[in-house]
C-alpha cells in the first residue's frame, strides 16, 4: 500500500469523520483535534494492518475514544458534554446518510459570518478540503506558527459566537452560501494568479478550490452560481498552460496561444453554463463565468464576441458593481466599438481616491490610448501603473512595454 | 497583502527597544511613556493572535556593518555605517494583513518621537492575465 493510497483514503473521509463527530460532540477545535489523532494513529496501523473495511467508521471510533479520554482526563468546560454525547450509541446513519449534508455543515461552520476571510478560508482548507497546517502555510507563504494562529483563533471565534454544525436558516441561506462561493473563489484566486515560486504549491491551491466547489455542487446541484462558480474556474483554469511563457513572465490574455488552452475544461466549463444559465436570476460568477466563456470560443483575441462580452459586463456591473468590472467593461467597449468611448467608461473611476493609487487604473488607460494612437499619453499611464503594481510580472511587463 | 515596517531610529547608544534609548522619548511625561509602550504591547499582541505577523528582527549597530561596493569589476568591503544619516534601519516587521487601510492603521501604532515608521508593500510573483 503506498502512501498516496493512504492519502486519497483520509481526504475523502476526513470531512465525513469529521461531521460525525461534529454532529455530536459540536466544538471544531476539539472534534478536529481528535481527528488529528486518529489520522496518527491511521498512519502508524494502516500500512501495517491495511486500510479497514470501513475506515470511515474506524477513523469515528478512534477520534470519538479520543474525545471521551480528554474530557476524562481534564476538567475543561467540555468533560460534561462529551461524556454525555458519548453514552449515546452511534446510529448506522450517521455513518452513512448525511454525507451531503455533513459537507454542506461542515462549510456553513467555517464559513460563519463571525469569522474574517482569511480564516474562513484557512478554515475551510483545513477542516474541509482536509489539508495539514503545513501545506495551507506553505501555499499562503507564510511560516506555520502565523497560520496555526490563525486556525486557532478562527476555532476561538466560533466557540464564542455560540456556532454550531447546523444549517442556516431558510432566510440566512442566500447570504451563507455566497459566503462560501466567494472563499473557494479567493482559494482560486490565490492559486490562479500566481506565476513563480513553486508551481505545485499553486496548483494545489486550483485544485483544492475547484474539488471544493465540486463537494458544494454536489450538495446544492440546482444552485445555479454555485454552477457558475464552478464554470468560472473550470473555464478560467483552462489558460494555466498558456499564462506563464517559458522564461516565467506573464503572458496576457491577448498574447496567448490558445492551442495549449485545455478543451477538456472549456467542455466541462460550457456545459455547466448551459444546463444552468437559463434558470431566472443570473448572478456575477454565471456572468464571469459566461464572459470567460466567450474568450474560451473565440479563435483569436481580435475575434473576440466583444459585442456581447460588453453587453455580460454592462450586466455584470449592475448585479455586482466594482472598479474592476469597470475597468474590464472599458476594454471591452473599446474593442467592440472605439478606444474613445472605452476611454470614456473609465471617466468615473478617475475622481474614486481609492483608484488613484490602483495601477490597474492607469495600465487600462495607457492601454487604451495605445490602441487611440496616442503613444506619448500612453506611456504617461503605463509608467504610473508600473510603479503601483505590487505584482512582479506585470511590473516587467509593463515596464518592457516602456522600453519599446 | 504582505507589508513590511522598516524603523528607522537612531538610539544612543544603539539598543533596543529603540525607544528606551530615544533622548526625546525618554524626555515624554512617565505615564505618556507607559502609554505608548503599552499601545505597542498590545498591537504586538493583536497581530500575533490575528496570525498577521509573520516575522520581525531587531538590527545591530550600524557601526557593526560591513559594506560592499564594485570596485574594478571586484567587491570592495569597507566599514558601516552606510550613510551619515540621522536615521539607521533599526529593525523590521513582516505582517501579512487584508489590505493597504489595515497595513495603515499597524504601522501609525509604531511610531513615536524622532524615529520614522515606513510601510512598504511586498512585491508579490502573481499576476492577473487579462
């Protein structure tokens, strides 16, 4: 048996044993602590014994007698719950019959509104997508002791906002479960945008959100930005093998070679849209998604439907405003129709204080007077944007575009 | 967002933390003292507990510094202190916070008379494509 096989065994049921435990014993900290432990003792027994019939029920078994040990042994506030849940036996079905809700749980409690991003989304990682501490620091490039802070005080957060392994109520639902999209997009995000350092780590990041939002679709199959989220990623994944060229350097979009793009995702990514967009209220990740989609069928980037990728961020801008979809909406504008009135689009943004210092402002606009054929503003523009940028590649991109 | 705070100070002698070495510091009413030095105890403490601290070193004497400059396509080492400023780099904090008001917000709570704070942000290996 070899270590992978270990591996695939714990992280499809580390989410399950997990809510098992949840459901009983309700405090994350300690429930994943007790998790902890039986996966020690899984990687000693294991490879030794093999994997049981039935690790699930094993891992509950050893994580619950772990449970019941260290509320016997210490006097903290749990000894009482724990040992009271513990004279409970087990029913069959809740080894089997709550996978989908366990999982859906499992993201509402690390997801709870008590919490910051940044936690939900070590949260999440941790306690979902059953990734070590060390991996999810490693990914963030931060050192371990500053994510084990982080999980610790996320874990505190939700012990004192009275959380438990339940789910929202019908009113709270939308809220809740848009939280929980937009912390697999950010685990994307993180994964997607990056271009060096290393390459595995950012993968893994990708895949992780991506098999997140597969767990949440599996759950919730007719939450159409759930789909949409999952298109989005899919689509968006789908240009990895032509973002970075062989030296490491960004390549934009427009430069791309999109024979490397992957037509198994774009399939996968258009398909979902299909079945999904038609169904009323079309929210900002089907847009995203469908506007990525329409990049992933065009030939080239001059054949762009820009027409109707204008009309998606029009729309895009209305269902969920910001800077950043006015800026893209400027782009498209200017292809679809004329540089000067993509120009325009961009008016508003000039006098928002926060833009003023956002380099993706002024890299816009360079670009737009460009394609006008004023050379001498655009420069102007570019070389603000390169100074703003926090972003290594784009920096020596813009700054090669100086240079010319 | 990472971020990192640079102070720079000048304590006499060299010590840390810089301020119990600060002439104009020293010079504060006890209990102002107290004050700042229990403001910066508690944003220590905040960042630590938050997980935004990330790291953070106390540098040594200036004097100590070795410097390497090119000199006929070879390094040539001399004696620190690098500059006659009035101000050495005395030290440094990596915090990795939400964003550009948050870095704002920590990086005014290290500051104190005559040393200046300075919060520059990381440059990061990522990039958006479009």
């Amino acid at each position: 048996m070899t270590g992978s096989v270990l591996d695939d065994v714990w992280r499809r049921e580390a989410p399950h044993v997990l809510g098992a435990l949840l459901r009983r014993y309700g405090d994350l900290g300690d429930c994943e602590e007790a998790l902890q432990d039986a996966a020690e003792v899984a990687a000693a027994r294991w490879p030794v014994d093999g994997v049981p019939d039935a690790p699930r029920a094993w891992l509950i078994t050893v994580a619950s007698r772990r449970l019941i040990d260290r509320a016997r042994a210490d006097s903290a506030r749990v000894r009482r719950e724990t040992l009271d849940a513990a004279q409970r036996p087990y029913a069959t079905q809740d080894l089997t019959t709550h996978d989908r809700d366990d999982t859906l749980r499992l993201f509402f409690l690390c997801c709870h509104p008590a919490l910051t991003r940044p936690s939900q989304v070590a949260l999440c990682l941790r306690a979902v997508a059953g990734l070590s501490v060390e991996q999810i620091a490693a990914a963030y490039l931060v050192p371990v002791r500053t994510m084990t802070q982080r999980l610790s005080r996320a874990r505190t957060a939700l012990r004192q906002a009275g959380a438990r392994f339940v789910l929202p109520s019908q009113r709270d639902l939308p809220d809740r479960v848009a939280a929980v999209i937009d912390v697999c997009h950010l685990v994307f995000t993180e994964g997607y945008t990056r271009t060096s350092g290393e390459e595995l780590l950012d993968v893994l990041l990708v895949k992780e959100a991506i098999r997140l939002v597969r767990q949440l679709h599996a759950a919730l199959p007719d939450h159409a930005e759930v789909a949409g989220a999952l298109a989005l990623m899919l689509l968006t994944h789908a240009r990895s093998p032509a973002r970075v060229d062989a030296a490491g350097d960004l390549v934009p979009l427009a430069e791309q070679d999109r024979s490397l793009w992957r037509r198994d995702l774009i399939t996968e990514g258009v398909e979902l849209l299909e079945r999904n967009l038609p169904r009323g209220h079309v929210g900002r990740f089907q847009l995203q998604a469908a506007i990525t989609a329409v990049h992933a069928e065009a030939a080239t980037y001059k054949e762009t439907d820009w027409l109707q990728i204008s009309l998606l961020y029009d729309m895009l801008g209305r269902v969920a405003p910001s800077p950043a979809v006015t800026l893209n909406h400027a782009v498209a504008v200017a292809m679809a129709h004329d540089p000067a009135a993509g120009l325009a689009v961009l008016e508003p943004l000039l006098d928002d204080p926060a833009m003023q210092r956002h380099h993706r402002l002024y890299a816009v606009r360079g670009h737009l007077l460009d394609l006008n054929g004023d050379a001498e503003d655009a420069k102007k523009q570019y070389r603000i944007a390169a100074r703003l940028t926090a972003s290594m590649p784009e920096q020596r991109y813009l700054n090669r575009k100086l240079a010319r | 967002m990472k971020y990192v705070i640079l102070i720079h100070s000048n304590p006499q002698p060299w010590g840390h933390p810089t301020s119990d070495y600060l002439g104009a510091h020293q010079a504060l009413p006890a209990e102002v003292r107290d004050r700042l030095n229990a403001e910066f105890e508690q944003v220590m403490a905040e960042l630590q507990a938050n997980g935004e601290l990330l790291g953070g070193e106390a540098l040594g004497d200036p004097a100590n510094a070795r410097l390497y400059r090119w000199r006929d396509g070879e390094p040539l080492a001399s004696d620190g202190p690098y500059s006659e400023a009035k101000e050495h780099l005395a030290g440094f904090f990596l915090i990795d916070v939400a964003g550009q008001a948050r870095a704002e917000e920590v990086a005014a709570r290290f500051s104190g008379p005559d040393e200046t704070v300075e919060l520059r942000p990381l440059m990061w290996p990522g990039g958006d494509d479009q």
